[in-house]
C-alpha cells in the first residue's frame, strides 16, 4: 500500500471505491486483477487497524477507576 501510513477511515473509504468499481463490471480484466489485490490489501490494513484496536479495548476502567480486564463472552457483566 506505499510507505505512507494512511488514517483507518481513508483505508476504508478507499476499500469502497474498489468495491464499487469492481461491482459496475466495466473494468477490464487486468485493472479488475490490479483492483482486487489492491482492494484485498486495504482489506487485511483494515483487519489489522480494527485488531489493533479491540487490543486496546480489552481492559476497562471501571467507576472507581481500577482496571478491570473485559471478556467479550461474558458481556459487562464482570461478578462472577
């Protein structure tokens, strides 16, 4: 995708644009090969941002302000 980091939401607005461009079907076959990979590598940048992200989010504050490790499978609720 270049050296330059580029913002989640310019990756996806990107994303976009390949999809549609790729849907119309007017694209020849070697600009819709060039497309899809380009298309697929946003994608995995995507992908990668969003895991990224969830890391970040694994732990939470709670009301007292201690850090509380969240598990997605049991939802908010951290008594057991």
């Amino acid at each position: 995708m270049g050296n330059e980091p580029i913002r989640f939401e310019e990756a996806m607005l990107k994303l976009e644009e390949v999809v549609q461009k790729l849907e119309t079907g007017d694209v020849p076959l070697e600009d819709a090969i060039t497309l899809y990979k380009k298309g697929m590598e946003l994608s995995a940048y995507c992908h990668g941002k969003l895991q990224d992200a969830e890391k970040q989010l694994i732990s939470i504050i709670d009301k007292e302000g201690n850090k509380t490790e969240f598990n997605p499978a049991k939802g908010t609720d951290s008594n057991e």
